[in-house]
C-alpha cells in the first residue's frame, strides 16, 4: 500500500498498512494529541534532521516483558556494588539530549533532534513522558527515557557515559516497572543489546494485541520516583553470557 501524508487532522492509517520496512505515513507534527495517538496505536516518530517526520509501525516488534528482564552475573555484580545513585524524572530533558548526542556504531547524526526534544520535553511536562538516571556523585553518566501509557512503557533511547551505567538504570526501572504492575515495554527495533535483557521480536499483530490490552489499565501520570526501596532486578542470567 502507498505510504500516507498528515495532514492537519490528528489520525493514522492502520497499522498494518505499513510498509515492509515499518514505514507508514509521512508528515504532520509532533503536537502531544498526535503522538498520544500515534504511541496508543503501536506508531512512533524516527527520522533525521532535514527529512519530514516518518512514522513507523514495524513488524516484527522488539517486545520486553517486565517480568521475563534476564540480567547477566556481571551486570548482578555491579548492581550489588551499587556505584551509581538512580533517580526517576530528576533531570528528563538532560537525558534526552545525552541520548541526542551518543556516538551510535553505523550512524552519523540521531533522529532526537531538536523537534523531537521540544515534543518530548512537552509530554514530561504532561506527566507522560519518563526518564531515569544514573548519577556518580553530581555527574549524570547514564539514562533512559520514554513515554507510558496504561501498563506499557515506550522505551526511546539510552546512554551511557560510565561503563554499565545505562544498563543499571535501564535494569532498574524494568524492575520498578514490574512492580508496579507494567505489562509490556515496547523496545520498538531489535538491538544486541536489548536482546540479552530478554527482548524479543513478535509479530506485529500479537504486539498490537498485547498493547491493547496494556492500554485498559490505568496511566501511571504525573513525575516519578522509585518506591522508597528500589526493587531488584529478577536473579537469572541473561541467555547468551554475561552481557
């Protein structure tokens, strides 16, 4: 099927009519009632600095179930040293530009681009977007951000200036996540990376399914912070060796 322009009205082709490569539709903004509506319905933005917005449905889908989170002996390790004191929602909008300016292996520039921080920055303020972060002393070196909504949680991206830095944030709030009775954490596209944490890649129709399902629940809204304990991430080792 032909890809689809936005126009001004707030509404998306099926997702299933994305193309074979994930793209569906082309254009329109990053107003918060569009990317509400975008996320509720298993879309979301990813382009570069230059191009119009592009909006992706892929299939399969990059899926982590909160309770199956699979932590390697050493990450357990460092999670018991605890060498980093972890906050939620403390500084978002550091975060995301952290993750804007991370070196990827392969590419050149990041689709975070000043847009899409404004959009994001926007959704923190409503509450709905989230970010948890690695402190050493004062210094931010490592986080993760992304958008909840009934029980699932949108992972967008993550950095790392400290060796295993994002991966204790990110191991971290996928434990709080659980607790708090989430049932899907969307990691949209396969990394090596989320894949040793237990993601897997499911067709998109069983994803587009789960998330309807995620989205009866109530929204968890408004600026986060851990349970008074943190919760510790479930004892088994991630498949494929210590990550």
């Amino acid at each position: 099927m032909p890809v689809t322009y936005l126009g001004a009205r707030i509404a998306f082709p099926p997702p299933d009519s994305a193309e074979p490569d994930g793209l569906l539709a082309i254009g329109g903004d990053l107003e918060p009632r569009r990317l509400l509506r975008a996320y509720a319905q298993g879309i979301f933005p990813w382009y570069e600095e230059g191009l119009p917005i592009l909006w992706h449905c892929p299939d399969p889908r990059v899926v982590l179930l909160p309770a199956a989170l699979h932590v390697s002996r050493s990450l357990r390790k460092t999670l018991r040293r605890a060498p980093f004191s972890l906050t939620l929602d403390t500084n978002f909008e550091a975060v995301i530009r952290a993750c804007a300016h991370a070196p990827r292996p392969g590419q050149d520039g990041t689709w975070i681009t000043e847009d899409m921080v404004d959009a994001y920055l926007r959704l923190h303020e409503l509450g709905l977007a989230h970010s948890a972060e690695a402190w050493l002393e004062s210094e931010l070196v490592g986080g993760v951000y992304g958008v909840a909504l009934g029980s699932c949680f949108f992972g967008e991206s993550m950095f790392s200036a400290r060796p295993n830095a994002s991966k204790v944030a990110f191991a971290t709030l996928v434990a709080q996540l659980e607790s708090w009775g989430f049932e899907l954490l969307d990691c949209q596209v396969h990394t090596e990376h989320l894949e040793r944490f237990g993601a897997e890649a499911w067709p998109r129709p069983r994803f587009l399914e789960a998330l309807a399902h995620a989205l009866e629940q109530p929204t968890r809204r408004g600026r986060w912070s851990f349970d008074s304990r943190q919760p510790a991430p479930p004892h088994t080792s991630c498949r494929g060796g210590d990550a």
